[in-house]
C-alpha cells in the first residue's frame, strides 16, 4: 500500500513538473514571437554601443525588441514599473537597488569611471585621491557616477555630455566624471582640445542587462547567448564594430 502511494507520488510530482516546464516554454514562446520594448540612457556614448550589440543579441536569439533611448530616471521608471520589457545595459549595483528587476548574471560589455578636467588645470590629477576637495559634475540618473555626490565636495548634476563639458569650460566644475568612452567620443566629436582624461580611472564597471521581473523566463536565454557569444569570439567582433561605428561618428 505504501508503495503504491509513493509510486502515485511520484507520477504526480512528475506530471506537475512537466506542466510547469510546458507553461515555461509556451510563455517563453509567446515572448519570443511578440516585439519587447526596452529601454537606455541617451546621450552617452557606451549606452549607444550597447543598444548595437544588444540588437545583435536579440537577433542571435531570434528576439524581436525595440530600444528607445531616455533620460536615465525615466528608463529606470520604465522598466520598475513594467512599461518596458528591461534596459539594454546598467551596472551591477543596479540591480540592488531595483526590487522590479532581475539581472542577466553575464555582462556583455564594461565601462571606466573616468574624470575630465582642463588642460591648463595642472591640480586636476592631485583632485583624484581627495574628491571631497573637488568640485564635480556628473550627469543625472547615471549609476557608476552617483557616488561622487557624496564623496565630492560639491556636485552639478546635468542632462547630457554636452552639458557636462560646457560646466567644465566655464570653470564651473573642476572635474567631469563620465564613462572613458563617452567623454573621448565627445572632445573627438566636436574637435575639444583643451580638455583632458585623467589617470588612474576612478572605476571599472560591468554592463549588464535587466529585465522586469515579469520577463525573468528570458533571464536564461539572454544568459546563455551572451556565454556562446563570448567564447566563440562573436561577441568581441561585436563590440570592436559597434565602437568603431559609435566613436567616428562626427
């Protein structure tokens, strides 16, 4: 008797699970075959080469997405509210501050904290290991930059690049800080040379992407791609095009 119910047990475990995995697959399916919208920042650089390669992804995965780029806290509202499937690409510390989200466990690109300052500033490389003596300007909503609110002795915030940049030739600000690759497309774009990186970086941070938890089904799939990308040499092909393609644009 005893048996017999433990035989009927396991049958039933078994036709529960094999629900569950049909309801998993039909749901991934439908995902799939819909168009998912997703979200980035606009106006910076690294997030540009990320809305390339993550198109590419999606393509890979046969995943139909559209990306528009917004302001930084209009994109996070977007994806915690579920307006929007996920965001192309933000860093780790994101993702634990956002209890809607759930994040690839992969990251398919990165990104150096990096402070800009003026050529002629011959104190600026001193500013670095004391930022609580420096006046900084940030741009608003952008995570790996957040920080430097704080640890700084005084922070601008802004909406682009541009205005970044503009705050640091008028001597507003002594420093800059923004991603390496954005602030070198920028002073290329617009022929900027009495403007300067700095060394050492101030962060080296990886990009992920995130998705609302509604879409956690996709969670495994992004991931998977992402590591058959990586070792097959795909995704560095990727990133060098995108970046070629991102950095002479003028």
């Amino acid at each position: 008797m005893k048996a017999n119910r433990a035989s009927k047990l396991t049958l039933l475990c078994k036709i529960l699970l094999g629900l569950v995995c049909g309801l998993f697959s039909l749901f991934s399916s439908a995902l799939l075959s819909n168009t998912l919208h997703f979200k980035g920042i606009e106006n910076l650089s690294e997030q540009e080469i990320g809305n390339i390669v993550f198109n590419q992804i999606c393509h890979e995965m046969g995943l139909k997405v559209k990306v528009e780029l917004l302001p930084a806290n209009r994109a996070e509202r977007a994806v915690a509210s579920g307006l929007a499937a996920g965001e192309i690409m933000r860093i780790y510390s994101y993702g634990e501050t956002n209890d809607q989200v759930v994040r690839v466990p992969t990251p398919y690109y990165s990104l150096k904290t990096t402070a800009f300052a003026l050529t002629n500033n011959s104190q600026a490389t001193d500013l670095l290991p004391k930022l609580e003596e420096a006046n900084v300007g940030i741009v608003r909503g952008v995570k790996h930059t957040l920080r430097y609110i704080k640890e700084s002795k005084q922070a601008m915030q802004v909406m682009s690049t541009e205005q970044l940049i503009e705050l640091l030739r008028m001597k507003r600000i002594d420093l800059a800080i923004t991603s390496h690759v954005d602030g070198i497309q920028f002073l290329n774009k617009n022929l900027i040379a009495d403007i300067r990186p700095l060394q050492p970086i101030l962060a080296n941070h990886h990009l992920y992407i995130y998705l609302n938890k509604r879409y956690a089904s996709l969670v495994p799939l992004f991931d998977d791609k992402i590591k058959q990308l990586q070792a097959s040499g795909k995704l560095d092909v990727m990133i060098r095009v995108a970046e070629e393609q991102v950095m002479s644009i003028q």
